[in-house]
C-alpha cells in the first residue's frame, strides 16, 4: 500500500473541509467510528493552514498509530460520496409508485460541542426549574 505524502495528504482533506461546509449530511451515511476517524485524521472541521494541517497530521500519527490506516480506509469511502466540489455525488431516489414512506435516521457526529446550543439547552431547563 502506497505511503500518504503530504500533498495528498492536503488534497484529500481539502476535499473534505468542502463537503463539511457545504454538505454535512454525506458524513452522517457512515458510521460513528468512522466519522471519527475522518475528524481524527483531517480535521476537517478546523480551519488550518497546510503546514498546520501537516503538523496535526504528524501529531496524531504520533499519538494514535493506526489512525491514518483507519481514515485513510473511511477516506476511500466518502470520496465515492463527494465530487470534487465538495458535494454529493449523488441523490436519492425517491419512488411515487409505493403508498410506503420510509423515513431515514442517521447521526452526524460532532467532534466538538456546539457551545450554543449547549447554551440554550441550559437556559430552557433553568427555566423550566422555575
């Protein structure tokens, strides 16, 4: 298996800061672990310089070993998922021939607390204490 350089590297989470700014949702089709191995590896939602980038690379590959190996694997799976604009490649069918409706859950994981939301989650139960 061919080793990851830099530049691809660079190319494959500039690739994936695109699809988490425009269109979360096509993380949210893979499982848990591995939407945390995506944000582990390349941070995609972090705003990074390249050599930033590079240096969280190398700090992870210190911490965690087989990080790269794990993402590098998720990688290949949402790159079928992403044109190279950083959205969908695709869409869902949807059928009118079925009086069926199915609905679809799926979770995005969040590497970091939304402070906000963490915040009005809190408001509302002091309130309602009251």
């Amino acid at each position: 298996m061919p080793r990851l350089t830099n530049n691809t590297y660079l190319e494959q989470r500039t690739l994936l800061v695109k699809a988490w700014q425009l269109d979360r949702f096509v993380f949210s089709i893979l499982p848990y672990d591995d939407q945390l191995n995506i944000h582990g590896f390349y941070a995609p939602y972090l705003k990074l310089t390249d050599e930033q980038a590079i240096h969280h690379r190398r700090q992870v590959t210190a911490d965690y070993s087989s990080l790269p190996h794990r993402a590098s694997k998720t990688f290949k799976k949402v790159a079928a998922l992403i044109r190279p604009d950083g959205t969908r490649a695709y869409m869902r069918r949807s059928s009118s021939k079925s009086k069926e409706r199915r609905v679809y859950i799926s979770a995005l994981a969040r590497p970091e607390p939304d402070i906000d939301k963490l915040a009005r989650v809190l408001l509302e139960v002091a309130r309602e204490m009251k």
